[in-house]
C-alpha cells in the first residue's frame, strides 16, 4: 500500500501544480480581459459619441428635408395659381386681339369708301376745292408722320444727324413742331 500512497501523494502534488498553473493562467486570462473590456469599453463610447452626432445631424437633414419639401408644395401651388391666371389673360387677349382685327377689318373699308365717296359725289368745277383740300389732309397727315428734332435753346426743328444736335435733341412731330412756331433748319432741311 505504500506503493499508492506514494502514487496519491504525487497525484496530489501534480494537481496542486495543475491547480496553481490554471489559476495563475485565469489570473493572466482575467487581466488581459480587462483590459480588453476598458479597451472595448472605451471603444464603445467613442461609438457612442459618434453615434449621437450622426443621430443629430440625421434629425437637423431630416429637419431640412421637410422644411423643403414645404416649400416646393408652395412653390407648385404658386406655378399652378400662375398658370391659372397665364391661361386667363391669354384667353382675355385672345378675346381682345379678336374683337380688335374684326373692328379692324370693319373700320378699313369705310375710310376707303368715305374717300372714293367723296371724291366721286364732287363736280367736276368743285373738284379742285376738294381735292385740294384733301390732299392738304394728306400733306399734313404725311408731315405729322415722321419726327424730327429740336433743342432746348433754338427756334429750328432739326433731322435726325443734324450738327445742331450736339448739345440737345428733343424728338417730335414736325406738325406738332410747327405748331410751336418752330421753323425748318436751314442746314440740314428736315
């Protein structure tokens, strides 16, 4: 028996060696564990952080997003009341460019009537009154027709390009000139 009791002494002794080495490892295995945990624990809060920031910023986009989508459902009401009112006017103008060409066509052939007729109903000894006084009409219609110009400073109406324009030019109609008392320049012959 004492060949056991030396082998269970020697067990012991190998367990108590075993014991000793696997706490000594749990020990090292603990310690490195610890560190690991502040490790990832510092890790975490970093994480924590960024998260945090990126759930702000997230909120502020967010934020935005509906700010503008506000805006561009009153900007699509505001084109849609333009439009509106766009097709509006332009069925006025239709209406009034319409009416405007048939009064036109309306209002040309009496003038050119008007003219023949009295041209025609006229004797011929009353003819040179007439037609003298109709073609003053027209003279002085022709002469209200284009402009000319005069200045500030002189008695003269003026053509365009004159070199009594330099210092002022005031456009006009030569009837509406001579009205004035204005007279032609006697350089450039407006």
């Amino acid at each position: 028996m004492n060949n056991t009791t030396q082998n269970h002494k020697s067990g012991r002794k190998f367990d108590a060696q075993i014991v000793i080495i696997f706490t000594i490892a749990m020990l090292l295995l603990i310690l490195a564990l610890g560190i690991d945990v502040h490790t990832k624990s510092s890790m975490i809060d970093k994480y924590e952080s960024k998260y945090h920031k990126m759930d702000l910023k997230y909120d502020s986009l967010k934020n935005d997003y509906n700010i503008l989508k506000c805006e561009k459902e009153s900007a699509e009401e505001d084109l849609n009341q333009y439009k509106e009112d766009y097709a509006s006017l332009r069925t006025k103008y239709d209406n009034v460019k319409y009416k405007y060409d048939k009064l036109k066509k309306k209002t040309k052939p009496k003038t050119v009537t008007s003219k023949s007729s009295s041209n025609s109903n006229n004797s011929p000894a009353g003819s040179n009154s007439s037609s003298s006084s109709s073609s003053n009409d027209d003279d002085s219609s022709s002469s209200a027709s284009y402009t000319v110009y005069i200045t500030d400073y002189g008695q003269k109406y003026h053509a365009a390009g004159c070199r009594y324009l330099k210092k002022s030019s005031i456009s006009i109609s030569k009837s509406e000139a001579e009205q004035r008392g204005y007279t032609a320049c006697s350089h450039c012959h407006p």
